[in-house]
C-alpha cells in the first residue's frame, strides 16, 4: 500500500531533518574543535624545550645532563 501525506506532514519531517542535522553539524564542528585545542600542546614548540637545548649544548660542545637522566630513568 502506498501511504500519501500532507503537505504539513511532509514540512514537519523536512524541518526535523533539517534540525537533525543541523545539531549533527554542531556536534561534529566541536569535536574537531576539541580535538584540536587537545593537539595544541603537541604542535606547541615550547613544550619541545630538551631539543633547542640539545642544540645549543651541542653547539657549544657541552653535553646536556637533563637527557642522560630522561634516558637513566627509561632504562630502568
């Protein structure tokens, strides 16, 4: 059987639709925007200090200690 409906009927399902996702839109804008305020640490240069300090000790051709004890402590 076929099932006929109204033109409000119809109205009223598009406008869910719509309001679906619409609010599925949202939801996906923030994740991104969670995951990539989560990533910025990461991508930040500050929280790289060791590695421009392996740089400048290297440059002056001192060995920098702070690296020796980060690999100490993983070898135990």
């Amino acid at each position: 059987k076929l099932k006929f409906v109204t033109e409000t009927q119809h109205n009223i399902a598009v406008d869910k639709l719509n309001e679906l996702y619409r609010i599925e839109q949202a939801i996906i804008i923030k994740e991104s925007n969670d995951n990539l305020s989560n990533n910025l640490p990461e991508l930040s240069l500050t929280n790289k200090p060791s590695n421009v300090n392996q740089v400048n000790y290297s440059l002056l051709g001192l060995s920098d200690d702070s690296d020796e004890e980060e690999s100490n402590m993983s070898n135990e």
